[in-house]
C-alpha cells in the first residue's frame, strides 16, 4: 500500500502527535513563514509523491489564520504530486454558518467546504458537525465521526442513578437521544432561542427533570451563554445539579469563569478536537486514538462506520423517547 504522511498546521500539534504516536507513524514538519506583508508561505519538509498525505488542522481561533494554513498545506501537497488527500478537521468551525436565516447572509460551512475542493482536496475527516446537513456542502468524501462512545465510557464507570440527558436545544434532541440510550437513561430537551452569538433564551424543558441530575449534553460550547440559560431553567423545575459533556470545548470569552463557578455545576468534560483551554477542573478525553483508527481504515479500504458499531441507534435495546417527534 502507498505509504501514510502526516503533516500538521500550527492549530492543534499535540493531537497530530497522539494520532501519529496511535498509528506508529512520524509526525512530519511543516515549515510556515510569513513575509513581510503578513503573507503565509507552507513547505512539507516530507515526500508526498505518490503517497497518502493527511494534514491534520481544526479550525480554531484564530479561524482565519488556520483555514489560510490549511488551504496552503493542501496545495502544496497536490503541487508534490499527492496521491490522495485526506483533510483532517476535528472542529469545523464553520458548521455554524449552514443556512440562510436572514436577507443577505453568507453561507461560510458551504464557501469553505468549496474552497477545500478547489484547493486540491479528495477527502475529509472530521467529528461531529455542528449540522447534519453540512455533511452535504462538501463535494467530496466526508467521514464524519462521533464522540459519543467516548464521552460514554466516560459516564460509564460513575453512579448515574436519577440522571437525565438532557440538550440544550430541540436541534440536538436526537444525539441526545442516541447518548441517553447508550446510558440508559431518559432524555429531555430544551426549546431554545438564538437572539445572538452569545444570547440565547430556552423557553421551555420538554422531559421530567424535576429532583434529577442533570447530563447535559452539547456538540460544542463555546461563551457558555446557552448553558448558563439551560442551567437556570433547570434550576427552576427542580433538577438537583448537573454534569456538562461536550466535544468541542472552546471556552472562548467568560465561558470559564461562567461554568467554573456555577453551584449547579458538577463536572465539565471535553475531547481533545480543540487545544485544551486553561481550567485544572476540566475533564479532557482524547479522540486521537479514534482518529487514528479511522485514517488506517481509509488507508486500507476499509470500512468506517463500522467503528461505531456499538454507537448506532439502530442497534441494542430500545432508545429512549423524547415525548414530541424529532
């Protein structure tokens, strides 16, 4: 078989590290300079020639500078006569940008998702979308993996009686449901109301939290403004505390200080598809042996989805339902 490289933006190093180390593969350099007039120019420091190249890069902040980083890697991997190039994006930032609700708007999850394929790209890999539907912007393979069976091994070796999973938002409702199954535990929801970026309102709990804790359940958190908002109305219906799960775990703005000390607040738990932010509480689980298994079954031709087998809804004993259709 052609021979794997991976090469790694300035991102998120230590997660290329873990899945190179996960792969029994090195970590090859990429040289990155930036003249005078705040140009980026990339070099590979590695053999591309014929081989399957992977760059592994999240979108983090700064967004902007790691895109251009990105776009710049794939290109010069094709310019070397790649054979196959694969993306590796655990935090596609901009899955938030999915549709057009309001006069004028721009739809960024798609432009970027064009921009990736111009540049030379003929596969993606990435965890959980922000959207489903963002999976269809891209106009090349996309293998979208889930961090649900890690952050369910997680919970697994803790007492979870009286605990419900709950989510933020009607929109996640399913994923929640699909991780309350995994648990086996209830699930509720929350009716949620975006008035800004970092403004939200939930109206209403669809589900009986009265006198539970908590599972809070989210894709990826970022001010924290909606889990604060969620936490009140909790608070409000009776529920005795809570424990927050998420997979991105920017913590960007006040979010710490938010979350760090809130009463209600048990325990905030994270993965790795973003650098770790600076809080000695935060539970921080690693995906890059997921990662790693992955790229091996797309060097080898082998089936993905099969590494979620224990993760499909499909399988195992009945889910739990949410008392409304989703």
């Amino acid at each position: 078989m052609r021979e794997i490289v991976v090469f790694s933006g300035s991102a998120h190093r230590p997660l290329a590290s873990a899945i190179c180390n996960a792969l029994g593969v090195p970590l090859s350099t990429v040289e990155i300079k930036r003249f005078s007039n705040d140009c980026l120019q990339v070099q590979l420091q590695a053999n591309c020639r014929q081989r399957d190249v992977y760059l592994v890069q999240p979108l983090v902040p700064p967004t902007q500078e790691h895109l251009m980083e990105l776009l710049l890697m794939v290109d010069a991997a094709k310019g070397a006569s790649a054979s196959q190039i694969t993306v590796v994006i655990p935090h596609y930032a901009y899955a938030r940008s999915d549709k057009k609700d309001s006069s004028r708007i721009s739809i960024g999850g798609r432009l970027v998702a064009d921009l990736l394929a111009t540049a030379g790209v003929t596969r993606v890999l990435t965890m959980t979308l922000h959207a489903p539907q963002v999976h269809g912007f891209f106009s090349v393979p996309v293998d979208h993996l889930t961090a649900l069976g890690v952050l369910a091994d997680h919970y697994r070796s803790q007492d979870l009686t009286d605990y419900v999973v709950v989510s933020p938002d009607l929109g996640n409702a399913k994923t929640a449901t699909q991780f309350a199954r995994l648990l086996g535990l209830p699930v509720a929801a929350g009716s949620k109301q975006r008035l800004a970026d970092d403004r939200v309102v939930i109206d209403a709990i669809v589900g009986d939290v009265a006198g539970k804790h908590a599972l809070v359940l989210d894709d990826e958190i970022a001010t924290g403004g909606s889990i604060i908002e969620l936490l009140d109305r909790l608070d409000e219906l009776g529920c005795t505390g809570a424990s927050i799960a998420c997979t991105h775990g920017l913590f960007v703005g006040k979010a710490v200080d938010r979350l760090s000390g809130h009463p209600m607040i048990r325990e905030v738990v994270t993965t790795d598809t973003v650098p770790p932010v600076d809080w000695p509480g935060l539970t921080v689980l690693s995906v890059g042996d997921l990662f790693a298994d992955a790229i091996s079954r797309i060097h080898a031709g082998e089936s993905v989805s099969s590494l979620f087998d224990g993760v499909d809804p499909t399988l195992g004993p009945p889910q739990p339902q949410l008392p409304f259709p989703v």
